[in-house]
C-alpha cells in the first residue's frame, strides 16, 4: 500500500509553521526541523538557535491588520504595532491553536538536503539522523547571516564594532560615542534607542537615502493608507503615496538626510515615528556615507570626520542556505528563480516558503505560499507545464528589474498585495488544469517507508 506523502519543514518560524499547518490541513504528512528550542524563529527573543535578531525594544513596522494570518487573527486589545514578543508569542499560540507541536522537532539542525536517484530526499541533521522524504519546503528564514561591507573600508578602525544582529538593549551604548551605518528599520531603531544613553548625539551614516514613513498617517495605520491604493498601477499608486508623504512630514532632506535613491514604492521605506523626533531635537545626526578610517576617527566622504568608540553595522543580511548544494541554488540563492516564488524550476517537490522581498508584512504571504505549495502536494492544484513555468519566472523579472532595478535582488521582490491576491487564483488555474486533463498531480517519488 502506497503511504501518504511525507513531507520535510526546515525551520519553524512563521514560514515553517504555516507550511506544517496548510500541509496537515490537506491531509499531507509533515515534520518540521526546527534548529531552536520553540517556534517562531526569528521573533523568539533567546531562541536556544542563536540565529535571532530581536531586540527589547522591537516593534512591528507593519501594522497587525496587514501582518495578521487570515487564519488567525491577532487579538483585537493589541496595540497596531505589537512588539517582538507580542509576536512570539502570537505564533507559539498558532502552533498550539492549530495542533503543530507534535510534528516539530525543535534542537534539529539540518545538515544536507539531498535527492536521490529515485526522486526522493533524504534529510539529514547535523545529530547524523537521517530520514527521507518526498518533499522539502525550505522555510529557513534569510534574516539571520549579517551581510558586512564587502569590501572593507581603506584603514584601521580601533574602537569596536557590531552588526545590528547581535543588538539587544540600549545599555551597550551607555556613555559611548556611537555611530550607526544604514537607513533601514533596524539602523533607525538602534539610533533612536542609543540617543537616549550614548555620549553626544548619534551619528546615523549611509551613502543612499530612503523614504521614511511615520507609522500613522491622517490618523490611521500607514500600510493600511498606501493598502487603500492597492488596486492602482503601481506608478500612479507612488506618485499619490508620495505627495500624501511629502505633506504630512516632508521630504528626507528637510531633516538632513540624504535623497532617497529610488521612488516609494522601488525600495523599502523605514517605518518610524521616532528617528523624525531625534534628528529635530539633534541627538540623532545624519552623515554621508564612510570615506575610510583613521584610528578611532571615521572620515565621511564630505571631507568630515568623527571620533567614535563604537560602530554598529545595521547593513542587512545574507541570504544563506547551507544545507543545500550549488546543484540546487546556483552561483547564488538570492537570484535562484522560482515559480511564483515557491517551487523550484528543476524539481518542483523542492519548495521555498519566505525566499522573497514583500513590500508589506511577510507573515500573509507565507501563508499563501504554504497553501499553494500543500495544494500542489495533495493532489488538488497543478503546476502549468514547464515552458510555462519558464515564461512565467521571466515575466516576473522584467516586471521586477523595471520596478526595482537590477540590484535590489530583483528575484526575490514581489507586490504584497498584488501576490497576496494573485495566489488564489493560481491555485483555481491550477485546480482547473486538472478538470481540464491539461497537467497531472503531483505524484509522490518515494514508495516505502525507509530511512537513509
């Protein structure tokens, strides 16, 4: 008697969880690896992983009405930008609520993820247990290997350094002159917190602007604003986002900081409130970009320089998955091209959940993406050919290099709301192609229950 599929979850996180619950939902076997000690992956504040970033003082920067899973809404006495631990525990009670526990194996870390001859994967952990499988959704999560400037700066800086990772509270910058590298979330977060304790008032550098968002705007959550929108092509949507911008708080600029780089809706903006506050008051204060080092001075590209004790490097992460080999990422995963972000073009039983760049919360589109990938799984949805597969991956990147630009990782970028909403109706063509004969189920590889 042929078994049930069975499928493997690296990580369980938001994306891990999700894809357990949509997989069980349609009556596919799962069991997730999860390398920490509970789920919520990142979120989870002294995870036993190592691998979070979470600090005490962070907070959604999209709002709970975008960030909520449809499937379980957040609780309506929440504030609209819940902190990391609202968070954490909100998706340590989805895994409760929706019975996942008992298929998450948490203190597995995967080593190798492999196929073999007969089509099916054989997961090994870095214990040396290994199982196989007739799937594989990779839900690792790509916010967790710190990206440094590469190459370095020309000199030798002798105070200390830091990458925005390992940040976890304000003391550490107690009575030190700080300077903060980056205009993302987390660089604007960090600046705002140090400027409370640090020595002088916190430089914030960084060669490129970004817009910055204030998370309300005419008295409502900001996402829901621009979310109001979402049915306009995304160039008329920007040119109204921005002169709505450009009228509640101005423009970058008008606070010392550089031009933002690209259009609203072409980079991620910085949701924040405070670093507005700080920079008026002057205990935030921006500078260019690094020009290189001089002992425990940085010297700017303007010709300036600063004597500082401490850097924090708040420059992004790589996306890194090191339990599969080149066969399957290619020179690099953050240009591996996927069908609607999910199934690989070589093998589809090979799937990613969260291997994107949303414009809003990720937590719906992972959502989305574990019930595509479960319905493909089940039987009950079917990839279109894979020509088609082909084209389709081809037509996303254009739209995403014209948008975005070619080194934004142009891959991976994706509309929240126009992806949120265009799944759905793939897994109705795809249901379709089935009634129609035009593709078959996915058929599971493995014939036996055996161990590798």
């Amino acid at each position: 008697m042929t078994p049930p599929c069975r499928v493997a979850v690296v990580g369980a996180g938001a994306a891990g969880l999700t894809a357990v619950k949509a997989l069980l939902d349609a009556g596919v076997e799962a069991v997730a690896y999860e390398k920490g000690d509970r789920p919520g992956g990142l979120w989870a504040r002294g995870n036993s992983s190592g691998l979070s970033p979470a600090y005490a003082s962070l907070h959604l920067n999209t709002s709970k009405g975008r960030t909520e899973f449809a499937d379980f809404p957040m609780p309506d006495a929440w504030p609209d930008y819940p902190s990391a631990d609202h968070v954490a525990g909100y998706l340590a009670d989805y895994a409760e609520k929706f019975g996942l526990t008992p298929h998450l194996r948490f203190g597995a870390a995967v080593a190798s993820v492999e196929r073999g001859d007969d089509g099916a994967w054989t997961v090994v952990t870095e214990a040396g247990d290994a199982e196989r499988y007739d799937a594989v959704i990779v839900a690792n999560g790509h916010n967790w290997d710190p990206r440094l400037p590469d190459p370095a700066y020309p000199g030798e800086f002798t105070g200390e350094q830091m990458h925005a990772h390992d940040y976890r509270a304000a003391e550490a910058f107690r009575d030190r002159r700080v300077l903060v590298v980056g205009m993302g979330n987390s660089a604007m977060d960090i600046a705002v917190d140090a400027s409370y304790v640090a020595r002088g008032p916190v430089l914030l550098s960084a060669r490129h602007g970004v817009h910055i968002v204030p998370k309300y705007l005419f008295g409502r959550p900001s996402d829901a604003t621009g979310g109001a929108l979402a049915v306009l092509p995304w160039r008329l949507r920007q040119r109204l986002a921005e002169t709505m911008l450009r009228i509640a708080v101005g423009t970058p600029q008008s606070y010392g900081l550089p031009a933002p780089r690209g259009g609203l809706f072409q980079n991620h903006p910085t949701i924040s409130d405070t670093i507005l506050h700080r920079l008026t008051h002057g205990e935030v204060v921006a500078r260019p970009g690094i020009e290189r080092f001089d002992g425990d001075r940085v010297v700017f590209t303007d010709g300036t320089s600063e004597s500082v004790d401490l850097i924090v490097w708040a420059t992004g992460y790589k996306v890194t998955i090191p339990f599969l080999s080149a066969r399957w990422l290619g020179r690099d995963p953050e240009e591996m091209p996927l069908y609607k972000r999910v199934f690989h073009l070589d093998d589809p039983s090979l799937m990613f959940v969260g291997l994107m760049q949303s414009t809003g919360a990720a937590l719906p589109v992972v959502e989305a993406q574990s019930k595509l990938a479960a319905a493909y799984l089940s039987g009950s949805y079917a990839l279109p050919d894979a020509p088609e597969r082909l084209r389709s991956v081809a037509r996303a990147l254009r739209y995403a290099v014209d948008r975005w630009g070619r080194d934004r990782r142009p891959q991976m970028r994706i509309d929240f709301d126009a992806y949120v909403a265009d799944v759905p109706e793939e897994i109705k063509a795809g249901q379709d192609r089935l009634l129609r004969g035009r593709a078959r189920p996915f058929t599971p590889n493995r014939r036996k229950e055996t161990s590798a």
